[in-house]
C-alpha cells in the first residue's frame, strides 16, 4: 500500500506539479494510510504537505482544509495523549462538527469525541462516538477505528463493564479472535487492553 500511494503521488506530481490540488488529496490519503499504521512522524509531514497545497490553492476555509486539519489532529492524538496539540490546531482553526461540511463530519466528531474522553466528560464522548458510526456507511473502513476508541475510552474511563452493550460488533470480532462464544465483560476488557488496533480483526482498515 505505502509503494502504491508513493507512486500515485509521483504521478500526480509529473503530470500536474507540485503545488495542484490532486496532489494535496494523494498526500492526505497517505497521511491518513501513515496514521493507522502508526506512523505519526510520516503522517504530519504529508498532511503538513497537503495543508499548505490547500492553503494555497483554496486558502483555509474550504471543506479540504478543515478535514486535512482534523485526520491531522487525530493522528497526533496517537502520541499526544493529553490531547493539547489536537485540540489547539482544530479551535484555532474554527473546526467543529457543527460548521464543517456534512461529508467529513464523521472523522470529526470522531476527533471531539476523543478530545472529549480525554477531558473526563465521557457521556459527550459517547454520543459523539455514536453519532459518528451513525453516520457513517455500513461496510465503512473507518467505522472499527470509530468503535476501537469507543472502546477504549469507556475502559479509560473504567466503565468497561458498559462494553458489551455499548458494542456488540466490538464483541463480535473479539469473539471470533478468541473463540469463546460466552465472553464476558472481564474477559472483553482484558482482551481489548492487549489486543492493538491492527490486531484480530480489529485493524482500522483504510486510507
């Protein structure tokens, strides 16, 4: 995957320059392809790169910048656990869910939800997590990166006995990953502690 989207991002390159906007789209795609592999360090250098394209080709307040904005915020959040930097790049921007455009909403009340998580208020967390893979496609890539730090934030938060109803999909992929058709709470949890996002099923595929 990482040599596909290096050879797309040459070929847009070679055929439209480097400062076009098709190149801004391929930079963020793999910004976002570094970010679930763990990557943060390659990550924020492509969104960097795709920041400032858009900046340049559509200036701040178009839709694009907003979302390369927030895949960047969500990225640092992987190593920023206090969630300070996140949070500052999308307030001093003016990014919310209530203002950016209906097609990237998801990713950011994704983003909110985890800054909220982060900040003890778990109940605004968990309808925002809600909210988010409501309104994403079935058979979305990103919904099991959605459900994972729901996940987490309810054990963060111990309130992982809320798991199982909170998330029966969750449930479901550890069930398999495990083959114990009569999982509980206590076995959930510790599950969900020692598996990683790219693990049993539970790899937020996309990009």
């Amino acid at each position: 995957a990482e040599r596909t989207y290096a050879e797309g991002i040459a070929a847009m390159r070679k055929g439209f320059g480097d400062r076009h906007r098709h190149v801004a789209v391929r930079l963020s795609n793999q910004g976002v392809m570094y970010s679930l592999l763990g990557r943060t360090a390659d990550a924020r250098a492509a969104f960097d790169e795709a920041l400032d394209i858009t900046r340049e080709v559509y200036g701040v307040d178009h839709p694009f910048f907003s979302a390369i904005l927030v895949n960047l915020a969500d990225a640092l959040l992987d190593q920023d656990t206090s969630g300070e930097t996140s949070r500052k790049l999308t307030t001093d921007a003016h990014v919310s869910s209530e203002t950016t455009h209906p097609f990237y909403r998801p990713a950011t009340l994704h983003l909110e939800a985890r800054l909220e998580c982060l900040a003890g208020n778990l109940e605004t967390a968990l309808d925002k997590f809600r909210k988010a893979d409501e309104m994403l496609p079935v058979n979305s890539k990103h919904r099991p990166r959605v459900a994972w730090h729901h996940a987490q934030c309810l054990i963060a938060q111990g309130q992982a006995d809320r798991i199982l109803a909170e998330l029966p999909d969750i449930v479901r992929r550890l069930q398999e990953a495990l083959g114990d058709q009569a999982l509980t709470t206590r076995q959930a949890k510790a599950a969900l502690q020692q598996l990683t996002p790219g693990a049993s099923g539970l790899r937020p595929a996309g990009g």
